[in-house]
C-alpha cells in the first residue's frame, strides 16, 4: 500500500472516459453517457473478486461501516462490539446511527481477541465488528461461533486488508458484511470511496437505497422514485469510481509486490534475539501491506521506533503513542464529547469506559512496530531498507 504509487495510463484512461461523457453522477443522464456506468462495473467487478453476490460502493470506508450497520439494521441504543486497535470511522459509523460502541481487546493477532468479546456481551449486543489491521485477519470462525451462539451479526471492517484471505475466502466476504476503504493510502485507492459486500440480497437492497437518500432506485425518472425509508448521501461520483475500477482490476498486482517486499523485509528480521511476529490466525493469509512484530518490551519498542526513524526508515508505526488508532489517545469517545447532546444512553456507555482495563491490549500494543511496504520500491531499495532495518533493530536489542 499505497495503490496510488503505481498511477498509470489504465488509471488515466478510465478518468479520461468519463470526462469524455461529462457525466460525473453514477445514476441517471443515460442519453449522455455513452454506455459508461463506472460505479456499476467497479461494484460487478468487486463482487466477483471477492465471491459475493453483491458490493455497493459509497463515498468513503466509513460511509461504508455506516451503511453496511444501517442496512442491517443498527440503530438507537444497539450494541457493536469493536476493538481497541482500529482507526476512530470504525466508532464514528456506530455512533453516526445513534448506537453504542463497546470496546474489547485485542491479543497477538493485533485484533479482536474473541474472548474478550464474550465478556462484553448485553442483552443490547447487535453486531461483533472486527477490524483486519495491517493488512490481517481476526480470527473469524471463533467470532462466528459466538455470533451463531447469540443471534448476532459479524460486520468486517476490512478496510485496511483488501486482499487478505481467511478460511479460503476473501477478507470482508465470511461475515454478513464486509467493509472497504479505497481512501487515498489505501492498497487500491480512488481518492476518496468506500464499499460494503455481503451475500445478502436485503442488506444488499437496503444498502443501495440508504446510501441514496432512499431512492428505490426504480424506473428512469429519479423524481418519480419511491423512497421506502429515510436514506442519507453517501453517493461516490463516476470519477472516484473510474480510478478505484482501474485500480481493482489491478488488485492482485499489487498484492503480488507486497508480498515480494514484505517477504524480503520479514526475512532480515526473522531470527534477530527477542524479534517476534504477529500472529495470523488459523487458515489466514496477509495482504502484506505491513510488516508488524513485538519487541521484548515498551522500552525497547519506543528505543526502535526512534532509531528506526533516526535512520530514514520512514512509515514504521508505534500505534500505541498514535492519536488516531488506539483507545488510549481517545479521550474525545470517552469524554462523550460530541458537538451536541449525545442519547443518555450512548452518553453513558462512553463514560464508562474511562473505567476499563485494556491492559491486555496495551501489552501488545505497547512492544507493536508496524512497518508500512511500498509498492514503489524496487528489489534493491527493499533489500537495501531490510538490512538498514536489521541494523537498527539489533544495536537497539
Ligand atoms: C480500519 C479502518 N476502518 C475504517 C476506515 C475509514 O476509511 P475512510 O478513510 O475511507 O473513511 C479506515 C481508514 O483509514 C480504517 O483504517
């Protein structure tokens, strides 16, 4: 990641078609243009990469989460468990709907630990929503027992792990949902977009007219169509649509050469003292955009991180100081602090977390370096920062 390092004529020439017909909206203006509905082929397209009967694409991977709770229906007061390790739009999406976010650890696999979420389960509980950090999977067939055992739903916020695989299926296909980004660092991108998949014909319905204010979505005259309940815009246009197609059917390319990068990178570090990897669950397979493994402890991880970016070596992540992917820096969520006034209830479960111990996450998190892989270097610049980067690692060791 990031697919924007690899722009090219096939991008260029999917922008140009469109601008051709002048028509930027994915519905309507059929007399304009020419046969051309990017956004419908990209989700034809994503749906048949990734074994599903049907992908919706939105305007962002939090519009995504957003739409794909709506369309199953979340609402006021449910309950979602998600992890302490995501990035902020995972509980944003949740409490966009009025429901309520609950926080539960994570273990080695730097995701949902799936007996933490045991412990968090209310008679409120609607959905297990698990977050594939860098680029690899949480242990999904557990989570799915627990799900199976309670009448819940499994929503994947895969949006950082395009391409992953788990139990012979692609990531964001094994829940009811599954939940994409293709903002602009993502492993394929289109600037700004988003897309849910499910092989779920209601959700699926739902999800197309929510996304658009409610349209039905039937007939030719959008003025005349039916709205069967209140929807919202979370439209992508035909321009972002027409890069993310471009890039999609590039997807196992660029796979292709994270893993190549990451492999060279894993290798120079595999058997250095007190180095240990995340561990991928059972049947999962990475999309290879990070490289993420412990040091024996937080002194020595925050040590690494600093030499590690002394060196040059940039992209190497210490999310436990981050602002923006770790619970400790979210003071904002448990403050409750909202532009308005928030539901008593949602209110109060945010205030209760300042209360809860994720020490168990915090062990992982606190000796966690994630190293971003390009897909722009070459063998030699790979080769030349894998050994840099054992360097640096064994002096700080
Ligand atoms: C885990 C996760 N979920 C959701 C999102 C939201 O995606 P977007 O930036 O497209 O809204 C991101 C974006 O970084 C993410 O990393």
């Amino acid at each position: 990641m990031p697919g924007f390092e690899l722009f090219g004529e096939a991008e260029r020439e999917q922008v140009q078609q469109v601008m051709d017909t002048g028509v930027l909206m994915r519905y309507g203006f059929e007399g304009m243009r020419q046969g051309r509905w990017k956004a419908a082929e990209f989700e034809k397209a994503l749906a048949s990469r990734m074994q599903v009967r049907h992908a919706q694409l939105v305007s962002s991977g939090t519009a995504a989460l957003t739409v794909a709770l709506a369309s199953a229906g979340v609402g006021a007061g449910d309950e979602v468990i998600l992890p302490v390790f995501t990035f902020v739009a995972s509980f944003e999406a949740v409490l966009a709907l009025g429901a309520i976010p609950v926080l539960a650890d994570i273990d080695d696999t730097l995701t949902l630990d799936p007996k933490a979420v045991e412990k968090q389960l209310t008679p409120r509980t609607k959905v297990i929503m698990p977050v594939h950090m860098c680029g690899s999977v949480a242990d999904l067939r557990a989570l799915k027992t627990t799900c199976t055992a309670h009448g819940l739903l499994l929503i994947e916020d895969a949006c950082q792990a395009i391409g992953a695989i788990y139990a012979g299926k692609p990531a964001g296909s094994y829940g009811d949902l599954g939940c994409f980004s293709f903002d602009y660092v993502k492993t394929i991108t289109c600037g700004e977009g988003g897309a849910l998949i499910t092989d779920n014909g209601l959700f699926y319905r739902n999800a197309d007219q929510y996304s658009d204010h409610g349209h039905d979505h039937t007939g030719k005259d959008r003025g005349a169509e039916g709205h069967p309940f209140m929807g919202y815009n979370y439209r992508i246009s035909e321009l972002n649509a027409a890069i993310g197609l471009a890039q999609l059917l590039r997807l196992d390319e660029f796979l292709g050469i994270q893993e190549r990068n990451y492999s060279i990178l894993k290798e120079k570090l595999v058997g250095l003292p007190g180095i240990s990897f995340r561990r991928v669950p059972e049947t999962g397979v990475e999309n290879y955009s990070f490289l993420s493994f412990f040091l024996p402890e937080e002194g020595v991880a925050r040590r690494a991180h600093k030499a590690l970016a002394e060196a040059g070596l940039d992209g190497c992540f210490y999310w436990y100081d981050n602002n923006w992917h770790y619970h400790r820096k979210w003071e904002h969520l448990k403050k409750a602090a909202g532009m308005g006034p928030l539901s008593t209830a949602v209110r109060a479960s945010l205030l209760s977390m300042q209360n809860r111990d994720f020490s168990r996450s915090d062990y992982w998190m606190g000796r966690t370096i994630s190293c971003l892989v390009k897909l722009g270097w070459t063998s030699d610049e790979v080769s030349a920062r894998a050994a840099s980067m054992a360097s640096v690692l064994r002096k700080v060791l």
